[in-house]
C-alpha cells in the first residue's frame, strides 16, 4: 500500500492525554480529518531507556500505554508508522540477560558485538577509535562480567550514557538479530502496521578503520535484506540518517525514502535572515520520495546534517537566536565531525514555535513552505499544539530533550487547540490534505530574495504559495472545484 501524500502526526503513545485509546479518541474526534497521512508512534513498547529506544521486545506494548488492540484500533482508520531500533536492544532484554549470564555459551551470544569481533584481541588502535563516529564520550564501548564465568567482556554500545549503557548494539549479520527483525516485521504486518523507520540504521556496520557510520557499501546490503523482508509483508521502510546531503541523496538514489532533516534549519535560517535565495535553490533539487518536518523528539539538526548547505556563521547565528529563546544544545563528540572552528552543535533542543520567538506568522510560514515543499509532510504534537518550551520538564527529567516533549492532558489538548494559531494551522493541514494539485509537479518561481514563492500542478487545478520575509505574510491562490482561482491568507 502506498504512502499517502497527506500529513502525517508524529507523537509518543502517551503524549496526547496519556495513552493510546485516548491517543485514537484524538485522531478521530478533535483532530478528525486531520492526519489523513496516518501517525508515527514513536516506540510504544517495554523499554529501559531513552523513552523507548531501549526496547526489549517488539511483540508487547507497554502496559501503560495500551495494548495491541489500540493500535489495531487506531491501523483500521490510520497509516501507522512504528520503529525498528535495528541498531541495539536493551540491556535488560532477555536476549542480552542471558548473554551477561552464559556470556559466549549463550544461545543469544552472536545477537552481540564483543569487540574481538571487529579487532583481533579485541583492543582497538587509538587510531581506529579516533575515526568512529561517537554519540558517547570517549568511545562506544562498555564492559559487562559474564554471571557464570566472572569474565568482562568488552561489548559495543553507540548510544547511552552509563557504563553498561542501556543500549546494547546488535550485530546485524548475526542469525539471532535476523530472527528478531524478521519476526518483529511480521508481528507489525499482523498489526496493521504500514510503515516502519529503521531508527539509528546508520550505524549498524561496525568496521575497522571506518567512521563505522553509513560504511559502504554494507549498508546498502543490509538495507536491501531488509526491505527483502518488509516489502511483502506490505510495509514501506524509511531509513532514519543523520549525515550531510550528499549521504541522503545516496539512499535517495537508490530509491529508498529518505527524512529531509536539512528543511528545519534552513526554513530558520531563511525567516531569520529573511532571505530565500538558499532555501530556493535546495528546494529545486532535494530528494521528492521524502518526509519532511520541523520539529521531532529529538531536535533541530545541526551538524552534520548541514554540512555543505549553511555557512558556519549562518548556522552560529541560527543558535545564539535559539538559545535567546530559552533553548539548549547537544553537541558533537567525533573531531571529525565538527566544524573547522570548532563549531560543534549537533541539535538545537527547542520547541519550533518557541524558536520562532512564538511568532503566529513566522510559525505559520514555517509550516506553509514545509506543506509546499516535495515530500509527505509530519508534524510532531508539540508543533500541532504551538508549544513552547518545556523548562519544567528538563529541570524534572534532568534531559535537554524534554524541553520539547510536554505530555498533554485532555484539558490542555482542549485549551490548546482553541489558540488562533493552532487553529489556522490545523485549517493549512486539511488544505494540504485536500488539494489535488499536490499530487502533480513542483515549482519554484521566480521571485525576490525576500519572498519564498512555490507552486504545484496538477493538470488544470494550480496552487501557489508566496511567503513576505518582511512581514511573515502568506498567501495561498489555488483553483477551487469551479477552477476559479481562490486567494488563502495561511
């Protein structure tokens, strides 16, 4: 079954009003008609870490979430999206209990990346650790004592921040961790599940002398395997990298979907200098099978998704707005990855609309040029909502990254959503939704360094939008049903 060409919601399972049944009470009451491009659950099952994406199995739910039978629920009027973290498991997996237990006698033991299976000896050269690309200081290894034997063994761990990190990477050529993907994708095809992100794939090749990140050509072989698996069980997959352009326009290529993580920056960068002309000529030439967005649990991408597309003066000045506005920073840890002048952010932590200096219009720009540029669009329930940002809850969490994911209440889902500019937004998305002229050939045309102008067609039915970078203003002319030609202020 195709993606469908509507926007899509982005939310964790108990973000909006706390679980969810409730979460499908949203989709087909308030928000109804709404998110006709379905609904990306972020991970809705049993987990030890990082509010998900340290699964320990595939096949339950959370019960404090739901059950099963919600999101069968939900999958009979939605497209649902679900992840597969196919770079690690938790540590408090069975899979991985009975590896610290039986150590290299365990049936799971393969599943597993000690790392004598990467470097003989298992004791990496400096050098080699010096190139990988690290997401934990120092290196991405953690040691663990094996119960029967009283052996350490060193094992590898991108993610996490203890030592053992919750977070135990697989080893993705391995049988066990084949058997796991394998019959984690059928139980989702039983569930109704239509799409599946390949969450942290990027990583999944550990390879000495490499930054073991996007390693060539062995993630395209272990990508081919798993679309293998998934396209007959009628789920589309959807590689989740963080790296520079010319990386995603690789997978692009070869036709996979890819996630537009350039667009959040850039749209910044083009409503704060209040010029189009490198947004323009991006939009001209970015990848058309993608899904595009603004905000996400995560954060803003900086580096290295950037890279190549923002002078590192443009890219300081979109931070030091940012963080005016209340938000934080995550940072780069490999050198290599880090700019010339040691430039180093990673992601802006920060609700979008907070980001904006909580401007209706500037906010609403935003959004009008993400409907109008190529690609299914997604918008994170924080973004649905206009939040701003969540100081309490980093304080409380002691995470950068809750300063945008506020869980709602039913009663401040209602409040919200009676706001003016949840309220206009809401109007764009239905007309996103409902335009066939989406469905047809993107445009940029010609215009002023201080306007944004795009257009679509689709036959005889036109629409365009022109964004004022001096005011915020946009307006949208479309054909009605009639093909009279209609004016949209967003």
């Amino acid at each position: 079954m195709p993606v469908k060409n509507q926007v899509q919601l982005i939310t964790y399972p108990d973000s909006l009003g706390g679980n969810l049944r409730v979460l499908g009470e949203m989709l087909s009451g308030p928000l109804a008609d709404v998110f006709k491009g379905g609904v990306h659950i972020l991970p809705p099952f049993p987990s030890s870490g990082d509010r998900g994406f340290a699964p320990l199995t595939y096949l339950e739910i959370e019960p404090a979430f739901g059950t099963w039978e919600d999101i069968r629920w939900i999958a009979k009027d939605f497209d649902v999206m679900l992840d597969l973290m196919v770079n690690h498991i938790s540590r408090r997996s069975v899979y991985f209990e009975d590896f610290l237990k039986r150590g290299r006698q365990s049936r799971y033991a393969d599943m597993f990346i000690p790392l004598d299976k990467v470097w003989p000896g298992g004791n990496p050269p400096q050098e080699d650790v010096d190139m990988i690309f690290l997401r934990r200081p120092g290196h991405p290894f953690s040691e663990v004592t094996i119960g029967e034997t009283g052996q350490v063994e060193r094992i590898w761990t991108t993610f996490g921040k203890g030592n053992p990190s919750e977070q135990i990477d697989l080893d993705v050529w391995s049988e066990p961790a084949r058997e796991l993907f394998v019959n984690a994708l059928n139980h989702f095809a039983r569930q109704g599940i239509k799409m599946v992100r390949l969450d942290a794939v990027a990583y999944v090749t550990k390879k000495a002398g490499t930054s073991c990140f996007f390693v060539e050509p062995e993630i395209y072989h272990f990508l081919e395997w798993i679309a293998g698996v998934a396209t007959p069980l009628g789920i589309e997959l959807v590689p989740e990298v963080h790296a520079p352009y010319a990386v995603q326009r690789k997978l692009s290529e070869r036709g996979y979907w890819v996630y537009d993580f350039i667009l959040p920056a850039l749209i910044l960068h083009t409503l704060m200098s209040r010029s189009s002309q490198t947004l323009c000529r991006y939009l001209e030439t970015c990848p058309r099978k993608q899904f595009t967005m603004l905000d996400c649990h995560d954060g803003i991408p900086i580096l290295p998704d950037m890279e190549g597309i923002l002078e590192v003066s443009e890219l300081r000045q979109i931070v030091d707005v940012c963080v005016q506005r209340g938000a934080h920073l995550s940072r780069i840890l490999s050198p290599q990855h880090k700019a010339e002048d040691g430039f180093d952010v990673h992601q802006i932590e920060c609700t979008y609309y907070s980001a904006l200096g909580c401007d209706d219009d500037a906010y609403l720009a935003a959004r009008a040029i993400q409907f109008f540029a190529p690609g299914v669009p997604q918008v994170y329930y924080v973004g649905l909502l206009a939040g701003e940002n969540d100081l309490e809850g980093v304080h409380l969490t002691g995470e950068g990254r809750a300063i945008n994911r506020h869980n709602y209440t039913r009663a401040e889902i209602e409040q919200a959503l009676q706001k003016d500019v949840v309220q206009r937004l809401i109007r764009l998305i239905r007309f996103r939704n409902e335009h066939p002229a989406f469905g047809g050939q993107f445009n940029v045309l010609k215009g002023s360094d201080r306007e944004v102008p795009l257009s679509w067609r689709n036959g005889e039915q036109v629409c365009s939008l022109q964004v004022n970078l001096n005011t915020y203003r946009a307006t949208i002319m479309y054909t009605d049903q009639a093909r009279e030609i209609k004016e949209y202020d967003v």
